[in-house]
C-alpha cells in the first residue's frame, strides 16, 4: 500500500476520523488503492498544553497550542491542510469515516450519519462508556465542520454481527439478555475485516472459499474464526476484556473471581475493573505491558517473563485449536497488529505448538517478516501470515463504498 506522499492519482478521498476523550487521530485516504496523503494527531484536547502532529508530503509538522475542545481540535485538523497540504478544495472528499467502537446489534453494517444514529450510539454508551462518548463528539463536530460532505460512523463491532446465536449467546438470566443487552459483541471488527479480506488476495482465493483465524495482537488482542468472509466466532466478548491475554488485561478469568476478590480482599467493583483493565495482562504478569520488554527478560533468563510468554502462547493455541474446530477446517492464519506483525518469537511458538495439526514454520521467512510474508513451508497442512493490518483502508473503502460507489 502506497504511504503518505503526493497525491495519488485521482481526487476521490475519504478523511477518516478516529476521536477518543482527549484525542483526535485522522488521516486522508484514497478508498480504492489504500494510499494515505496525510496522517494526524491532535491530542491532549482539554488539558493545559495541546500538541497536533501532521504528517504529508513535506514532511512531519508539530506544534503546541491550547486544545479546549473537540471543536477546536476539527479546526486545527482543517488548519493543517490548508497549511501543510493536501488542499481539502482541491480533492473529491466523498465522506468522513469515523471509528466507533461499539455498534451493538444495531448495526452490522457501516452506515450514515442521521440523528437517530447518534441517538443509538448514544444509547449504547454503557456497552462502551471510555469510547462512544470520545466517537460521538467527533461525528457531531465533523458534521458542523464539514455540513456538505456525508458522515459515515464504521463500526468495531459490526463485522462480528454475523456470528450464529449460539456463538454470540451467554447462558445468562433471559432478562439480562433482553433488559440489559448482554452477549457477545466482539471488538477489532474493522481489522479483522480487512485482514481475512486481504490474506485471500495473498493466497489468491475468493475469501468466500477460505475458512481463517485472525490473530490480532497489539496491547489489545483478539481471535477470530472467519468462514467464507464473515466472522463466525471471536475471543472478545460484551467487552474487550474477554479472550487473549493483553498489554494490561486478562483476558479470560473465571466469573466467580469478583465474588472472591470481595470477600478475602473487600474489593470493590470498581477497584475490580480497573484492575482488570489496567493492571493485569503482561503488566500484572511481569510489571512491563510491552512483550518487546517481555521476550529481551525471557531469554535472560527471568522466570516471570517466561511464564507471562508461555501463558501468552497457550491462550493463543487454546482459542487456535477451539477455532479450528468450530471451522471445520482451516485454511490459513493471519497474524497482525503490533505483536503480531513484529513478534517473531511468538509467532513461531505458536505455530510450533501446532505441528501436531501439521503446520510448518519457515524460520528464515518468520525472522524476516515485517511486512506481507508468508511464514509457512509449502508442506505446511495451513498457510500462515503475516498481514499489516489497515483499519483506516478499510474505514475508507466501506465509507465510499456505501456512499459513493466506485
């Protein structure tokens, strides 16, 4: 995929908006090669000392100004283009894109911005009360800043809406599932999208034909199963604590655990969760959330660092092996995100804990590979990859494509 540079050819652009609480991330990119002209960062929105960061063909731009809010940061967004380039006027912006983190079961596609979307987005904001509100004001100041161009909210969650009841369903009381929406929702949607979507051009497949684990690993980490193109089940549940082990949560833990954390340790509810979402994963495990900093102390020789790695690698195997099962088959597995991509020591123990299965690791491949690889031998019983992810192609190619088709 081409990178920041010279506008590619053609005009047709989606600007992709990412807003948290005190971030605004953007970049501008052609929806039909994945070619991004300019990336951004306007952070510490409503804190004393703001800073924006914008990324284009003349290069890296910072400074630091006051940010008080989200209105003020779509300004400076604009401010940077006008400065630094690309001309905003001299594109065709056929939509913004914004990241929201959770859909829901509402919405399973990406889909415009009308007021009675905000209005479910902002119904949702229990199910992800550090995220929607963050996604919310960033749609509603973009439509004030941008009023002609349509709003496109694209949906962490959606791809996960085509999981079978059976996969998405928890055995809980019927009026938690009906009051209070409680089921598996799943998370990394748009990355899991756009990776089974891509390792089927790699393997030169329609993606209809190829049954696929995803492996998303970064400070936040997911599996999926996708079956034919749609995810049929996937390690992250109601929220992201659920699954795989993480920078700083668990990932599975036995459900009883609150229960007994409240009666030995009197801990309360909300020392439980920001224990579980801050304080646990690699962090709890070894002090460090960063498995750069995990691998360099497990080779010399620190025995947490060991266990933080192989607890890592058997939650990896576990979700493989239960994956695969429920494909049926499996045709390939795709590594992405920070760890997956750049993480060859734990790409080759998992794979190496699957030889039993037949799979084959081509070490000199999986050393080497930072970008597109394949890292399995050609004897391998499934083809493993290793696949950049690129959530903002992916934001921009559904955005144009339900607003503006090629």
């Amino acid at each position: 995929m081409a990178t920041t540079g010279e506008l590619s050819p053609g005009t047709r652009r989606v600007l992709v908006v990412n807003a948290g609480s005190s971030s605004l991330k953007y970049q501008l990119v052609d929806p039909d090669t994945g070619a991004s002209d300019a990336t951004g960062l306007v952070e510490r929105i409503g804190l004393p000392a703001g800073r924006v960061r914008h990324t284009c063909a003349s290069g890296t731009h910072t400074h630091e100004t006051t940010v008080p809010d989200h209105v003020r940061a779509m300004e400076l967004l604009r401010a940077a283009f006008a400065e630094h380039g690309p001309d905003l006027a001299e594109v065709e912006l056929v939509a913004v894109g914004h990241r929201v983190v959770h859909g829901g079961a509402d919405f399973s596609e990406p889909t415009v911005v009308t007021p009675a979307v905000l209005d479910a987005v902002r119904r949702l904001i229990p199910l992800a009360p550090l995220h929607n509100p963050g996604n919310l004001q960033g749609i509603e100041v973009a439509r004030q800043v941008f009023p002609d161009v349509p709003q496109v909210a694209v949906f962490d969650t959606a791809f996960h809406q085509s999981m079978p009841p059976e996969a998405s369903t928890y055995a809980v009381p019927r009026s938690w599932r009906e009051q209070y929406r409680v089921r598996r929702y799943g998370f990394h949607g748009t990355s899991h999208a756009y990776v089974s979507r891509r390792v089927a051009d790699l393997v030169g497949r329609p993606v209809e034909e190829l049954a696929t684990i995803v492996l998303h690993l970064g400070n936040g980490a997911s599996a999926t199963a996708v079956d034919g193109g749609r995810s049929v089940d996937t390690s992250m549940g109601l929220t992201p604590l659920e699954g795989l082990v993480m920078g700083t949560r668990p990932g599975d833990v036995d459900p009883g655990l609150p229960r007994h954390l409240a009666e030995v340790a009197g801990l309360a509810v909300e020392d439980y969760d920001r224990a579980l979402s801050k304080e646990s994963g690699l962090l709890g495990l070894t002090g460090s959330a960063d498995m750069r900093d995990v691998g360099r102390r497990m080779e010399e020789g620190d025995p947490d660092a060991r266990l933080a790695f192989d607890v890592v690698v058997h939650r990896l195997v576990h979700y493989v092996g239960a994956y695969a099962a429920v494909l049926g088959r499996l045709d390939v597995i795709a590594f992405t995100a920070g760890i997956g991509e750049h993480s060859p020591l734990v790409r080759a123990a998992v794979v190496e804990r699957l030889a039993g299965f037949g799979l084959r690791l081509d070490e000199a491949a999986n050393e080497a590979a930072h970008t597109e690889a394949l890292i399995s031998t050609p004897e391998s019983s499934v083809a493993v990859w290793v696949v950049p992810t690129n959530e903002e192609y992916e934001i921009a190619r559904q955005a144009a494509e339900l607003v503006a088709p090629a």
